[in-house]
C-alpha cells in the first residue's frame, strides 16, 4: 500500500548524533548545574566565560546594515554581485591570487555539500567521503540518494593516500565518474590538516584518475579561517588553477563557522575548472537548485560578510579579534593533548581547529564510553573510530584533569570487557571439554 511518503524517503527518520548529544548536555545542566558538566558536544565556539562567541568585528557592521537590506531577496540566486566578489576577495585576492571562479551562494556550507552532491551524481551514483567524517555528510548522500564509499582518513599518523586511490579509482571504474569529500584544513572532527605534500599527492593522482571520466573535488573548507597558518592555507588554491579539463573543484565555504554566524545561514559553492563549459553548466545546474531548493540566501548576511571582506579596516578588525581565539583553541588543545599524554589517552592526529577525536577503534568499548562518560556528566560525540572533543566548547579549567577522568572511566570499561572475555574463553573452553567427553 502507498504511504505519504515515497518510497525515496523510507529510511530517513534523523537521528543527528550532534544534536542528540547536545541535547544531553543541556539536559545534564538543567539538573546538575553548568559548573558540573562537560559539554564536548556543541560544534560551536563558547568563551572561557562561558558565553558564546560572538565577534564584535561581525555584529557592529550587522547591525548598520540597513533594515531594508535584511528584509529583501538578494538581488540575484547567486547572491548579489558583492558577495560573490566579497567570497573570492576572502578565499583568493586576500593572498594575491588571481582565480577566475564561479561563486553561488547557499545556505551554509551544507548547502554547498548538497548541491554540489546533487547536481554531480545521479540518484544512485556513489558518492567518496573519508570514513571518519562530518555526521550530516550521511544525510547529505541520503538526501540524494548517493550510496557513499569510504577511504580510510588515516594510515598511521598520516592521510591514508593509498586508500584514497583506491576508492577513488574503484569508483571511477564503476561508474565513470567521481564526487570525492577531502574536509581540510581543521578536519571534523579530527583536528587534521593535510601537509602540502599530501595534497600535491592527491592533486597529482586526481589529474591522473581524471583521464578516465570528470573528477569533482568537493573541497569542505568550513574551518579554513580558524587554522593556525591564517591566511596563508589559501594560497594552497593555485593548484586548482592547474588541474586537468576533466576535473572540477568545487570549494565549499560556510561564513558560518568563518564568523560563528552560524544561525545566518550564508555560505558559497566556488568553482574552478579550465574546462570553461562545463563549469558554467555546473554553475547554472547549481542557480536551479538554488531556486528550487532554497530560493534566495539570507541578505542581510551576505551584506554584512561583504562589508567585512571588502572593506580592509572591518576585515582587520576581524582578523584581531578571530586570532585570539585561534590562539584560545590551540591553548585547549594542547593541555588536553599533553595530558592525554600523560594519562596514556590515545588520540587520532591532531593539528588544529575547532574539534579532537579520542581513538577508539572497538565499537563495543567505544559506545560503552559514550554512554558512560554521560553518567559522569562528560559529553562528547559518538563518530566514526572515536569520540569527538568539541574544544571549541570546553573552557580551560573544565580540559585540565578531563582526559584523565576520561582515561578512567576507559580502563573500568576495557577491564570488565576484558574479564567477560576472559569469562567467555573460560565457557568456551568448558564447551570444548565438554564436547571433548
Ligand atoms: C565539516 C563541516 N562542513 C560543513 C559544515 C557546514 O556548516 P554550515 O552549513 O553551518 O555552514 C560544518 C558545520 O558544522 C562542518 O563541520
């Protein structure tokens, strides 16, 4: 019998782990008071005060925009010509480049995820994402109906290269073509971020695999302006300029995270390609979805980003006041790194950004932690191979002594694990003896 929905969208009631553990957390506040809680859970920036971040830099140029601006369309579904400059000026002229790019505005970074993962793949065309990852990239395949493959993030304490070959180049054969995810700089929720040399690799192999059928490169930099090389990391987009025809990269960027305006919904699809045509075909496919989807952007937001980017005195103030919580987040990270250290806590690579993961590569162990460290009132996110930090959350006298406290509730976790199996050995060794009788 036929149901409301169609058979496409079986299968999607949500269950968004951030939001869930976020929801945890505030819950633990409410009963047992903010002082004793940890919350590792939110993905947004709260001070050692507690409170959350807002930028001055951000808010006074918000507020003199002029009511009119924040009531009426954007001039254009691609964002209003300002803005697309303004996002070039951010991602390229800030470092001298000159790159001749596509920008259409969306909502957010997501929006640049899922029309980028839309008008890339058919329904049923397999999308390439890094096995630990941004939750909602799930539910972005999901929504449009992409299977995902995965490439393992890391070998060691490096990206995992070969991996990342392999799926790609297993895909490629398949279906002729490749939407592949890399989340650099400050990877969700990792902390990675890939050295020059890895991603000279990755360039050089994406040239190479394109030979075979149109490499979309969907490059997540929602984090970029939070890594501890600043501007710099955006030179690292000339590279782009010099890829093959057959590749298109498409930069996803979120004014979410690059002003923790994470409510005003503004983000960008940037394009580059040295195939011309297909480029602007992408970029009208992505205006129709624009329109179809979501209509027009918030317009008091991108007037406000546009204020910012392109007029230096308010883009210095900015950068002024941003540094020092780069400088804060790096703080945090290091007393939690040191001391997990210390206490034997065992971490994935971490570098810079809003977020660290603990390793736990036993799923048992791992969820058994998640659920345990909420009795201590200790709240992380449950991903891929560990649980998320949010160190953009935790104010510094909450990270001093959490690792230990963490590595604690481990140890009584990975010993009774480690008793029932002894247990279960000694049963099965009584079933051999018994089968032996
Ligand atoms: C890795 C990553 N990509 C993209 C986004 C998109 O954020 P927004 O849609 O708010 O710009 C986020 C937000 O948390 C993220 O963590």
């Amino acid at each position: 019998m036929k149901e409301f929905i169609s058979e496409q969208s079986h299968g999607k009631e949500i269950v968004d782990v951030v939001f869930e553990a976020a929801q945890g957390a505030v819950a633990a506040i409410k009963k047992h008071g903010e002082e004793n809680v940890v919350n590792g859970a939110f993905g947004t920036y709260f001070k050692e005060d507690k409170a959350f971040l807002t930028f001055d830099s951000v808010y006074r140029v918000f507020d003199k925009v002029p009511d009119f601006q924040k009531a009426k369309y954007a001039s254009s579904i691609a964002g209003p010509p300002e803005y697309q400059l303004a996002v070039k000026h951010w991602l390229f002229d800030s470092v001298g480049l000159e790159i001749d790019a596509d920008v259409i505005a969306t909502p957010g970074g997501t929006g640049a995820l899922s029309s980028t993962t839309k008008n890339a793949l058919a329904p049923g065309e397999t999308v390439i994402h890094p096995d630990i990852g941004w939750g909602p990239y799930k539910t972005i395949a999901k929504e449009n109906n992409t299977p995902v493959e995965y490439y393992k993030l890391f070998e060691g304490d490096h990206f995992n290269l070969e991996s990342f070959k392999e799926t790609c180049t297993n895909v490629m054969k398949a279906q002729g073509k490749v939407l592949a995810f890399i989340n650099d700089p400050c990877q969700n929720p990792t902390g990675y971020t890939m050295s020059e040399a890895e991603w000279d690799d990755v360039l050089e192999f994406i040239n190479k695999l394109s030979e075979q059928g149109p490499f979309i490169l969907l490059h997540d930099v929602a984090y970029i302006d939070f890594n501890l090389k600043g501007d710099e990391y955006k030179k690292l987009f000339k590279k782009f300029t010099a890829m093959n025809e057959n590749v298109l990269t498409v930069i996803a960027f979120s004014v979410s995270k690059t002003l923790t305006a994470y409510g005003m919904r503004v983000g960008a699809q940037v394009l580059i390609s040295n195939n011309e045509k297909g480029r602007k075909k992408f970029k009208h496919a992505c205006g129709n979805t624009a329109r179809g989807v979501w209509s027009t952007v918030n317009n008091g937001g991108m007037v406000a980003f546009s204020d910012i980017a392109l007029n230096p005195e308010n883009k210095q103030a900015y950068l002024n006041e941003k540094d020092e919580y780069v400088a804060l987040l790096a703080k945090r990270a290091k007393i939690m790194i040191k001391e997990a250290e210390e206490v034997g806590l065992p971490l994935y690579p971490f570098h810079e950004g809003f977020f660290l993961t603990i390793r736990i590569d036993d799923h048992v162990v791992k969820n058994e932690l998640h659920l345990k460290l909420k009795e201590h009132n200790i709240f992380f996110v449950n991903v891929y191979g560990g649980l998320r930090v949010a160190i953009c959350s935790i104010p510094i006298t909450k990270i001093k002594g959490l690792a230990k406290r963490v590595k604690e509730v481990l140890d009584t976790i990975v010993e009774t694990e480690n008793e029932t199996i002894t247990d279960k050995s000694a049963e099965s060794s009584n079933e051999n003896d018994n089968a032996n009788a």
